[in-house]
C-alpha cells in the first residue's frame, strides 16, 4: 500500500507486524556496610531461573513508565520497599542468548545508597532480598548474565569513584577526612596517600572545616562537612592506583 502522508501511515501501522524483544531494566544497588562494598541482590521466586540471586529488575510496562529511570525506580520499590535513590544508567544490552524466553534487551543501572537510611522492607509482595558483599556476589552462580551485569555496575561504580565526589553521599552530615578516606578506599578495594587524597579534597572545595572536632582514639580529629551542591562534582584528575610496595628483601 502506498501512503500519501505520514499521519495516514501511521493510522495503518502495527505494531504487531515486527517482532519485538523483551525489555527490562535491572539495578545494581551498591552500598558499603561493615566495612565492605555490599550490593543488593533478590532471590527469584518464579521461573525461569527460579531460586537463583539476582539483580532487582522487571519488564517495562508501556502504559505505566514515560521512561526507561521511571521504570528503574517502580522495579526498585516493587522489589525491595526502597524510595527513589539515585540511579545511572550504565549500558544497554542485548541478544539472542542472555535469556531463556527469547531475544531480550536489558538497560543497566548503578546506585549508591546510605545503607543506613534505605533498610529492605520485606512484605508479601516483595521477593527475598538480601545485601551481600561484591566478592561473594560476584562468586555466586547469578540468574541470567547478571553476572555481566553486576560486573559492569562494578567497574563503572570504581570508576567513578576515582574522579567523582559520589562516595561522599554516604557520609553523615560530619565526618573526618580519615572516614571519608576510609569509604573511598572500600570502593577501590585499596588503601590511598592520606596527605594526597587530603590535599584533593580540600584544594577542590569538596569539604570545609567545621571548627568542631571529635575524640577519635587518644586523640582529637577535625570534623568537616560535604561543601558543595550535589554529588556530580568531577575531580579535575584521577585518583592513582598505588604503587606496590617491593617484597620483603632477603638480608
């Protein structure tokens, strides 16, 4: 049929005449907890991949979710009582393989969260969901290609947190530049200079001094807040990874 206008093309198209993959959105919810990189993971309770840990996600309703971020953030209340963190996408992916039920697309999201200030609520409705270390996630036979996914999060989350502000999100109101330091250094899975990661933070502006301090061991440390607006703020480089120290020297 030959159409002579764009609005009559469109009043005879259907959509059912392409096939169509399925579309879903999952999460990687990274938080840090007794003192090591934690991610939230659920345990799927319906086929396919039923029982096995999983990143939280869903399928994209049409008539509900204007966007793919509408979509991130109703499969993340859905899943795990949690509200409206903040959520980057990371990456599209798709083919023929990744699930059981036929060609499917997922979009990849991160998060940062306080894991103080978003404890999973579990109800009837929501599957079992669980905060686990990134080691022991990342040995865990994981529903899907989640395995991929949550490496992919992984790796964009240590990025970042090499020339961003983001970790500072977890932070209370004030803290010392020794705890700060100590959240960067869980992120990046080793230890930073103190005197260049001090010198960071302070020359861009990212902290400022409170005049209060804090009894930390025997001694008294400077407490300083978060300075700037948001968490977006880009460090103008790099933080480097350290150098490894030379073996013990034989005598």
């Amino acid at each position: 049929m030959t159409y002579t206008s764009e609005k009559e093309y469109l009043a005879h198209y259907k959509k059912t005449d392409y096939d169509t993959p399925l579309f879903t959105v999952d999460m990687a919810i990274f938080s840090v907890a007794k003192g090591q990189l934690q991610v939230l993971m659920i345990q799927r309770s319906n086929f396919p991949e039923k029982g096995k840990w999983a990143l939280p996600g869903g399928f994209v309703d049409l008539k509900t979710d204007p966007n793919l971020m509408a979509t991130a953030h109703r499969k993340l209340l859905e899943k795990t009582g949690i509200h409206s963190p903040y959520l980057e996408q990371v990456e599209t992916i798709g083919n023929q393989h990744r699930d059981p039920r036929g060609w499917s697309i997922t979009s990849l999201y991160f998060a940062l969260i306080d894991f103080n200030k978003f404890q999973i609520q579990q109800s009837i409705t929501t599957e079992k969901s669980e905060w686990l270390s990134i080691n022991e996630a990342l040995k865990l036979d994981l529903a899907f290609d989640h395995k991929d996914l949550l490496q992919l999060a992984f790796d964009r989350l240590c990025n970042k947190t090499r020339y961003t502000a983001l970790p500072a999100s977890l932070m209370p109101e004030l803290f010392t530049l020794t705890e700060l330091q100590t959240i960067y250094e869980i992120i990046l899975g080793h230890t930073l200079e103190k005197k260049s990661f001090r010198r960071r933070m302070q020359e861009a502006g990212a902290v400022e001094e409170t005049g209060q301090q804090k009894i930390v061991g025997k001694r008294h440390a400077q407490l300083f807040r978060y300075a700037l607006d948001n968490y977006h703020f880009t460090f103008p480089r790099m933080l480097e990874t350290p150098r490894h120290p030379t073996e013990n020297k034989k005598s």
